[in-house]
C-alpha cells in the first residue's frame, strides 16, 4: 500500500487530549464496560458484589478539570482524576485508592504486566516503582537508582520488556532482567526526534517516532504474521523494523494488543493490521485502510477488540464476550459497528482506552459560562 495522504502531524499520545482553551465549565466522566472480575473497573468492599463483566456501560469516575486513564491492566486500573492517583481492582484489595505522589513529577507512563501494575515514569526521565504495604497501603517507591532517562517502559504478553532510554530502545527478557540492567538487544532509533508512544502487545512492540511527522516502528514474534511489515534476513522481526505501508503518511496515534495493531494518521485515516485468536481483523502481515470512515479521531486496541471514534460516536470490531463491545457485541464481531449508549445528554467522546477485554471513554460535558 502507498502514501494515500500527505499531511503536517499532529502529535497525539496515548492520554487524554489537552483541554480547549475556552471559556467554559468542564465535567468529564469516565464510561467503562467489559471485563470486570478484579473490580478493576467497579470495585466494591464486598468481594462477591463484584460483577465479572460489565455489559452495559457504567459511570466509574468523573473530574472536574482533568481526567487520565494511566495503565489498564488483567486486574488493575491506574487514573489520575484532578491530579490525584487512583488505583482500582485487586492491587487495592478489590477497592479504589488514592495513592500519594507528593514526590513524583508529573507521570508520562504507566507500564505492568499479567500481574498487574509495575510502576511508572516522570517527566523527569524517572522510574518510580509500585510498593505494596498490606491491603491498604499503596505507593510509588523512591526513584530506581540506575536507570534514568528514561520516557517509555512496556511488557509484552510474552514477559519480555521494552524501555526508550534517551535515542536507544532496550530489551530485556524479563522485568527481572530490566531490573538488574541487563539488557539482551539494544537499537538506536533511527532519525531521532524522541518517541510518542510505546505499545506491547502479547509478542512484541510498536513504536511511534516523531520522525517524519510519526513513523510507526514493530518487532517481535517471528511465528505470527502482525507486524505490518515483511520481514527478511535484512529486517527480522525480532529486530526493529519500518512499517513500510505507513512510511510517508504522517501517523498521530497507535495503538496495539492482542495480536492486532491500528494506527490514526493526520489526516484522520484509520489504518489497521492483525488479528485475535485465529479471527482475522485485518490482513495478517498487510496495513489495510478501513474504508468505513471518512475520518477518525482516535483509537485503541485490547486484546482481541478495537474502538475507533468518529464523529462523535464510538465504533468497534472484534471480540465483545465480556461486553467490551458494549451490550450488543455478542462473541464476536467482523464488522465494524456502532457501541451505542456510551456518551449522551450533550456529552461528547474525548478519548478512548481499550484493556485486554475491557473498554474505558472520556466523556466531556461543556457548558458555556
């Protein structure tokens, strides 16, 4: 596939989108359905109150002036609701608390794994770890000695772990091996101009560099076909590679899960490659452009699911047993189709996060002073 477009980037980044700078009062609500059985998305004091799934969509959070979803894990939720953090399911012991921060920069990353959250990175190029004190007890620990600058850690389903360290990208074979600083492979990132954001996935990784507007980046698992990219003794795809299909088209956003990936150009095109437990989502090894939109304005990629939204409403493909396609996903859908019920009464969708089987939606209500 070839350059279809050719545009100025936008740079987007995997959380919620900068306020408008008009003079209105601001509300924002977070709307999440899907899987739900470490109430990591409704918790609740009451372990057995705790429903599995959540089919319909629910209220979970609202702020008054900002709202960031930081990490969404198998069993742990990660907000940031008006500059205070908040930690949902069962790394608070099924409950949601609010976890001091007093002496952390403002968080740029938040990364974890099958187990749950691990802990985050700061403005400051810093890597702060989660620590656990009983049930109730939560905090991120002092600064990891050793390991600076540092903007963007991720794990892939396979336990393997990728960190941008300044123009390089580390990998590692485990989060115990990233401790200790040991890293197996090391790249430089071609170009430089710094990192936008960093996908795992359940075998490998996507990149998105600045260079050139937005360049998207993969490595992996040779033994599945979603890379996006063909992949030779020359580009192996253990190693990083260019997806050449997007190479010209400035790309804003990526997102990746599963064995799926899809990217948002700046032009609002939605571009997708990949597939979920043997479905096919897009061609395997080849970026398709998804000829259902006229224009996208964002979208994010679960285990075996993907939600787009376009003018002002939420869309979604793949799989939706645990509602994550909302009431009417059923076990799975081929076609792209419309959630409905999530964002009404004035509201408008800002951003949207999806977890393994579960879907998160910022809903903004704005009314004019």
């Amino acid at each position: 596939m070839t350059a279809r477009k050719d545009a100025q980037s936008v740079a987007l980044i995997n959380v919620s989108h900068p306020l408008p700078l008009f003079s209105f009062s601001i509300s924002m609500e977070l709307i999440a359905f899907g899987f739900n059985a470490h109430g990591q998305l409704s918790p609740s004091t009451n372990p057995s109150e705790i429903p599995e799934d959540i089919r319909i969509p629910q209220i979970i959070a609202s702020a008054n002036n900002s709202l960031r979803v930081l990490f969404i894990g198998w069993s742990d939720t990660l907000l940031e609701i008006d500059g205070n953090l908040h930690l949902l399911g069962a790394a608070s012991a099924n409950t949601q608390l609010t976890i001091p921060s007093t002496h952390l920069s403002p968080i740029t990353c938040a990364f974890g794994d099958h187990t749950g959250l691990k802990g985050v990175t700061t403005s400051t190029q810093s890597v702060h770890l989660i620590q656990h004190y009983g049930t109730r007890h939560v905090f991120f620990g002092q600064r990891v000695e050793g390991i600076s600058d540092t903007s963007h850690i991720a794990i892939a389903g396979n336990g393997v772990v990728a960190a941008v360290q300044g123009e390089e990208v580390l990998v590692y074979r485990s989060f115990s091996a990233f401790l200790l600083k040991n890293a197996r492979q090391r790249w430089p990132l071609a170009g430089g101009g710094g990192v936008l954001g960093l996908h795992a996935n359940e075998g490998g990784f996507v990149v998105l560099t600045r260079e050139y507007g937005g360049r998207v980046i993969t490595w992996g698992d040779a033994r599945h076909e979603y890379l996006g990219r063909e992949t030779t003794a020359e580009a192996p795809a253990g190693a990083p590679g260019i997806v050449g299909a997007l190479d010209g088209i400035p790309i804003a956003r990526v997102g990746s899960g599963g064995w799926c990936s899809a990217a948002v150009s700046a032009e609002r095109d939605l571009y997708v490659w990949g597939g979920a437990n043997g479905e096919v989502l897009a061609g395997r090894g080849e970026v398709e452009l998804v000829q259902e939109f006229e224009v996208v304005d964002g979208v994010s990629v679960g285990d075996g699911h993907v939600v787009a939204w376009s003018g002002g409403k939420l869309w979604g493909i793949g799989r939706g047993e645990n509602g994550q396609l909302g009431r009417e996903g059923g076990r799975w859908r081929g076609e792209w189709r419309e959630i409905e019920g999530v964002c009404r009464h004035g509201k408008i969708v800002r951003d949207v996060f999806c977890g393994g089987w579960s879907t998160l939606v910022i809903c903004q209500r704005q009314e004019s002073l």
